[in-house]
C-alpha cells in the first residue's frame, strides 16, 4: 500500500514534465534557428565591408562595424538564453530525480522499521507459546506428531525474517542521506542549509528574499500552507519593521 502512495504522488509530480521539457526543447532548437540566420547575416556583412572598404569613407565604415558589432551581440544574446534554457530543464529534471531519490530513502526506512517491529512481535509470541506447545506435544505423542508450532516458526516465516539478502538489501538510508550523493559543483543551491533542490520544496512570497527557496523539513512544514508563506528571516525583518 505505501509502495502504491508513493509511486502515485510521484506519477503525480512528472505528469506535466515531458510538456514542460518539449517546451523548452523547441524553444532551444528556435534560438539555434536565429542564432545560424544570423551567423549568416554577419558573414554576409564582413564580405562586403572587406570587398568595398578602400571605397568607403570614414564614417560609412564605422557604420558598417557597428553592423556586425550588433549582430554579435544578437548571436551572444542568442547563445546566453539558451544557456539559461538549458539549466533551466537540467535543474527541472533533477529537482525529480532527487525527489525520487528521497522518497525511495524514506520508503526503504519505512519498511526497515516495519520488518523490525515484526520481528519483535514475532519473537515474543514464540515466547509465550512455547509451554503451550510442549504440553500439546506431550498430550499427542501417542497419536503421533501434530503441528510443529504456530506459522510464525515456519521455515517460510523464518526465511523471509532471516534472511540475509533482505535485511541486506534494506540500507539503513534516511532522507537526509540525499544530501550525501555527488553533487555537481556548478548546481545552484537553496535554503537554510545552503543546499540543492530535493523533495518537496518551497518558495518565500517576499520578492526581495534572498534565498527565495527552501525544502519542507528545514522550515518545518509537513504540507503547503494556504495563502502567502514567508521564511524565517524575512518573517523577522516584516516584524521589525
């Protein structure tokens, strides 16, 4: 049941994802569009201002240069928005990847806890059947070997509470072991903690905030809150004011 709460919010997060990052590829792919057309204006430029330069005065030739000086700036133009693009759906499809990566810690945690629990619970009821079920076994040795203790010591029980490829495989993660992960040095970073984006994240409504983002467990929120949300600092400097 939990394994299904997960996957849907999850499947729920990405649902507008591959829109957003088609959008975001077309608008690339445009600005490479313009960015050729007019590499192309300004070779076109630089060939006759070399073929006609002996034949141009001073002033016409400044003109001329500030031409091709503007459809540089253009092109550069061009290139930085595309730049921005690109970390713009890097950041997008991270922010889910370390969403997933958090929500599978917090799973694994869950489950962990729950094998332990019932391991706990399954040891002490052992404990008190056991003179039960020697008396039971004494009353029918006559008539032969009835039921060797309850399911919970069935070599099946036993199995899936033993073994070793199980408990292996359920690391000891918690949440927080996200932060651990290799980061690239050039992410940006949010929050109090000066970390990047993962989980569930939240924006500041002060235009001005200097951190503008943080994650749901640094400022202690379990769920969105409704209307405007201001963080800690910026709450401070409203009340000062």
């Amino acid at each position: 049941m939990a394994t299904a709460i997960y996957l849907e919010h999850y499947l729920d997060s990405i649902e507008n994802l591959p829109c957003e990052l088609q959008r975001n590829f077309t608008l690339m792919r445009d600005l490479d569009n313009r960015t050729e057309e007019k590499k192309g204006e300004i070779d076109k430029l630089a060939e006759e201002y070399i073929a006609n330069v002996k034949n141009l005065a001073s002033e016409q030739r400044v003109e001329h240069l500030q031409k091709i000086q503007n459809a540089y700036s253009k092109c550069k133009e061009f290139s930085d928005d595309k730049v921005q693009l690109a970390m713009q759906t890097y950041e997008m499809v991270d922010k889910h990847i370390r969403r997933l990566d958090a929500d599978l810690a917090r799973f694994e945690n869950e489950l962990k806890e729950k094998l332990e629990v019932s391991g706990y619970e399954s040891t002490e009821g052992r404990g008190v059947k056991k003179g039960e079920t020697r008396g039971l076994r004494e009353k029918r040795g006559s008539r032969g070997r009835g039921r060797k203790g309850s399911d919970e010591d069935s070599p099946r029980k036993k199995k899936i509470k033993n073994s070793p490829d199980l408990s292996d495989a359920l690391l000891p993660m918690q949440p927080s072991d996200v932060l651990d992960m290799p980061v690239d040095p050039n992410e940006p970073t949010y929050c109090l903690c000066h970390q990047v984006s993962y989980g569930e994240m939240i924006g500041c409504d002060n235009p001005d905030c200097p951190i503008e983002w943080f994650h749901f467990a640094c400022v202690d929120l379990a769920s969105k809150p409704k209307g405007k949300w201001f963080c800690p600092r910026c709450t401070q400097d409203r009340k000062k004011k």
